[in-house]
C-alpha cells in the first residue's frame, strides 16, 4: 500500500510539472506573438456652436475623424477623399412636411501626393499641405467660420429642429471605388446624426452644445 501511494505522488508531481511547463511555454509563444491591431475608421461630433454675426450666422464645428487601412490605401493609390459636414435648420409643422430653412453642407477634399509625400486638402480654390495624415485629419475635423445659407425667413425666438451630420461621401469617388465600397463597411464613415431644438442666437450669445 506505501509503495503504491509513493508511485501514486510521484505520477501526480510529474503531471504537474508537466502542465507547469505547459503554461510557461504557452505564456512565453503568447509573448512572441506579434500584436496586430485593427483600426477602425470612425467620426466623432466633439461639439458644435452657432453665432449671429452682420446679418447671417455662421457654425463651428469640431469633430474626430480616423480612416481605417482600408481608406489609408486608396489615399496612397491617389483616391481623393470627400468629407461632408451638414448642418440644418428645419421648420417642424404638425399640419404638413417639415420645412427646412437653413443649412450649410461645406465638402472638403483630402488627397496624397505621393512625389511630395505631402496629404493636400481643398475647399472651393483653396487648398493646403500637410506633412502628416493626422495633421490633415485635424484640419478635416475643424469647420471654423462656415457661413450659413438662408433659404426662408428665420423668426427669432422660434424653436428649430437642428441636425448635424459628418460623414465620408462616396458619391465623389471613381465610380470603380463606388463598386468597391458598395456594401462594405470599411467605406462607410459617418458620424451619428445629431438633432436638437434651438432658438436662433443672439449677438452677444452664442449657441454652443457638445456632443456625446
């Protein structure tokens, strides 16, 4: 009986070192791994504000935007990259369709020119150079001073319906890359849509709400 039980312990003290070295072996492959990390592209409203300047008003606007690889390579491939920031006014009226009133819907380009290895960005005739994607980004993310159209009279001290959205526009793009991003998600960057209601601003207040 002894010598049974002796054998008994020896076999359970193997077995333990056994899976010992077991363990120590599968933390040390885990550690040699290498960490591959997979970016997703996304687009972020930090906040959004609107003041009353002469006789019209102008919005700010400062967002977070991330390209996914997907993205980063059709940029190094020479795609041009739209980038949308709409914002609206709207009328509500219970008796008939919302009316919109007021929006601004500034699109800018971002590009990379692979001799300069410099990422350009254009609006209108104006474009600019960046020697970073993040600078550019940032650049993207910022709408300062965008002037508002006017479709309709606006009532001061009326309540509006405002909506505000940041989202990549694929309509703009070689229509190969349209086929491509059909039903992908790495092409579909887009902030979520934001709604509120607010009163018109005054000079000497500004309207001002941070996003989530």
């Amino acid at each position: 009986m002894m010598v049974f039980f002796i054998r008994y312990c020896r076999k359970l003290e193997q077995m333990i070192r056994r899976m010992r070295l077991r363990y120590i072996f599968f933390i040390l492959f885990m550690m040699w791994q290498p960490l591959v990390v997979f970016a997703e592209g996304s687009v972020q409203i930090g906040s959004v504000s609107l003041a009353a300047v002469d006789e019209g008003y102008e919005i700010n606007v400062d967002a977070e935007i991330e390209l996914n690889a997907t993205l980063e390579k059709a940029l190094e491939k020479g795609v041009v990259l739209y980038f949308v920031t709409k914002f609206t006014l709207v009328n509500p009226r219970w008796y008939w369709f919302d009316k919109e009133v007021a929006r601004t819907k500034p699109r800018v380009g971002l590009s990379y020119h692979a001799l300069t290895r410099q990422y350009r960005l254009t609006y209108h005739s104006y474009s600019r150079n960046f020697y970073s994607l993040q600078e550019a980004l940032l650049a993207i993310s910022k709408v300062r001073g965008e002037t508002i159209t006017i479709k309709s009279e606006l009532k001061p001290g009326f309540d509006y319906k405002a909506t505000l959205r940041v989202w990549l526009d694929l309509t703009r793009m070689p229509k190969p890359f349209q086929v491509e991003a059909f039903g992908s998600s790495d092409w579909n960057l887009s902030s979520d849509k934001l709604e509120w209601t607010m009163k018109l601003p005054l000079p000497t207040k500004p309207f001002h709400l941070k996003g989530d």
